[in-house]
C-alpha cells in the first residue's frame, strides 16, 4: 500500500482539532472530511482544515476513499458512530474513553471482528518517553516487589466549561465526571503499567460544581494482585490545577512522572540510560488548568495506528486494552455509590479478533 489512508473525523469539538492538526504530521495519512449533527460547525471546522463538510454520517461513512474514522463525539456517543462506520467497512481511532458502558464496548469489539475492521482508543500519553521508560521499568522488574502505586490528576475547571458543552459533567454523555473524562489517562496509565487492581474502595464528591450530575472529585484506594496497594484521585475542583501525577515504588527504586517528565527516576541498582532518562525534557503538556490536550501524543500514537494499518497490524491501543481503564473507573463508582469493596475479576484474555 503506497497511497495514504484517507481520514474523516465524526464530531468538530475541541478535541476534533487536536486530531485534524496531528493528521497533518503524520506520514501516510490524509485528512479528507469531517460530519458533526451540528452543520454550521461542521462547515466552520472543513473550512479551517481545508477538508469536506458531509452533510450526514452515511455520506461521510459510505465514501470509498475514507479508510479511517476518528470518533471524537461525546463519549457517551462513541459507539454510535463507530459500530456505523465499522459496518460500513472503516477501520476506527475512537477518542478515550472508548466507550462509558461495558455492553457497548463488547458490541463495538463484536462488529469489527464481525467486518474484519480495526478499533484504536487514544490514549495518547502511552506513547510519550517517560511513559514508555516508565512502563519498560516496571515490566524489567526494576523496582523489586512493588508497594505503592498511585496517578493523580488535581486538575481545575470553571463552571463555564461545563457550560460550554451540554453533556460535560452528565452521567448519559460524559459517563461520569473527573474520573471518567480527565482522570482516565491517569487510570490508564496506571493500569497499563502495574495491572488491574484487584479491589476498589472509593469515594465521591460534588465540591465546586453543583450544577453538574457526577462528581468533580473521587478518590479510590485499590489493592494489586501482587500485594502492592495504590491510589487513585481525580478533580476538577483543584484550583488552579496541578500536572498529572503517576507514582511508582518499590523496595529497590522509586519513579514519579509528572505529565511526561520523570521528576524522580532512583534504583538500588543503576543501569547505563538512567542520567538520560533524568535529562528527558518532557512533551510541552496542557498542564492541569489547561482546556485542550497537547498535540504531539496525538500524533505518535496516529503515526503507529497508520503504520500498522498499513501492515495489517492491529494498531494500539486495541478495544480489549480501552475496557480496562473503564472497568476500573466503573468499579469506582461502584464502590462510590455503596460505601463497599468492590472486587475486580482479572481481565479475560483478549477476545478482539479483528482480521
């Protein structure tokens, strides 16, 4: 396959642009057209990018020189449009969370293996180098026999961000509030790394925003198959916002990424690479008060699903992978909502068999 995959993007929200700017970057792509419900922001949003504005979803999806739609309409939505676009033959890069219900994720993971199609979830922070240094860490055993491990996103926002969109901080479109939509990076990131926890205890809470349905602050205390116990704390009501946080330790090192910079990066047992990955200057980041996500993860981790498209590679991060930060934020509420442990079964084998 020499020519680029052609791209479309199902919903012109903010996040929408992050993708049409991180398409421009990435080789073997080309942005050709978006849809959105609303058709005087869809036009605006193909004039800015320089691409057709469809006049509905079945036009955009049945267009033979569209490979790839990226869903990036209110997660309550996700499914929606991906199980049109996967039945029409379209591979799918859906924006995080994959979906907010777990039955609707199985039915999207069933009607791509169903179409031979493939399903990507962005979580773009897994493709930074201090993630991926971090990971890699974890995965050579470095810090010995795990104890805490913890991710914290204390972020803000104003009352007029929720505002701004009618389904932020709803239970049917945002799937809940700073866990489910800002904190499940720092859940994936966490799960990525360490593993499903095994038990959840939690608490939520309205703090700043009383006009929202979900809470704008959880906090969780979890336990790891392996023993280790860790932390999980989400808020929109920290002003005026501080960077994510992801805390590894164990009895032979310690690490803490903030954002993208490994601020402490010590083991019992130095390796070659260390003072570089200490050096590592980070990706410039949002920072916790900002509205929009950085750019360039957007644009690697597009750059890999291109490149295993193309290869006839399932792209990460696979639906299978995506379930599990919603497994674990769903177990949270859950714990939330009856003031007990809630036990978490270890995650299936994956059952996503996308040709």
């Amino acid at each position: 396959m020499t020519a680029p995959l052609g791209f479309a993007v199902v919903g012109t929200g903010s996040v929408a642009a992050t993708h049409a700017l991180a398409l421009r970057r990435v080789a073997g792509a080309r942005l050709l057209a978006a849809w959105s419900p609303d058709p005087a922001r869809c036009a605006a949003f193909a004039r800015t990018h320089g691409i057709d504005a469809a006049g509905d979803l079945g036009a955009l999806i049945r267009r033979d020189d569209v490979d790839v739609v990226c869903v990036t309409t209110p997660s309550g939505l996700h499914a929606e449009s991906a199980l049109a676009a996967l039945a029409a033959g379209k591979h799918v890069v859906c924006e995080k969370p994959i979906e907010v219900r777990e039955d609707r994720i199985d039915a999207m993971i069933a009607v791509a293996a169903r179409h031979g199609r493939r399903i990507a979830c962005v979580f773009q922070n897994r493709f930074a180098p201090g993630a991926r240094a971090l990971k890699a860490a974890v995965d050579a055993g470095r810090f010995g026999r795990l104890a805490l491990c913890q991710a914290m996103t204390n972020w803000w926002r104003d009352d007029a961000y929720y505002r701004a969109g009618g389904w932020r901080g709803t239970w049917d479109l945002d799937g809940g509030g700073a866990l489910m939509n800002q904190g499940i990076h720092g859940v994936d990131l966490l799960q990525w790394m360490v593993g499903m926890p095994s038990e959840v205890l939690a608490r939520t809470a309205r703090c700043a925003h009383d006009a929202i349905e979900v809470e704008d602050t959880a906090v969780a205390a979890l336990r790891f198959p392996c023993g280790a116990l860790g932390s999980i704390q989400a808020s929109t009501a920290s002003w005026p916002g501080f960077s994510r946080r992801i805390e590894i330790s164990g009895d032979r090192g310690c690490a803490v990424l903030e954002d993208d910079r490994l601020v402490r990066w010590e083991f019992m047992a130095e390796e070659s690479g260390d003072a570089d990955l200490r050096a590592l200057p980070g990706i410039p980041a949002p920072g916790g008060n900002a509205q929009t996500v950085a750019g360039d993860g957007h644009r690697r981790q597009l750059q890999e699903v291109v490149d295993a498209l193309r290869e006839g590679r399932q792209p990460p991060v696979a639906p299978d992978e995506a379930r599990e930060s919603v497994r674990v934020v769903l177990a949270i509420y859950r714990s939330a909502r009856s003031g007990d442990l809630v036990r978490l079964q270890p995650s299936p084998a994956s059952r996503y068999a996308g040709a």
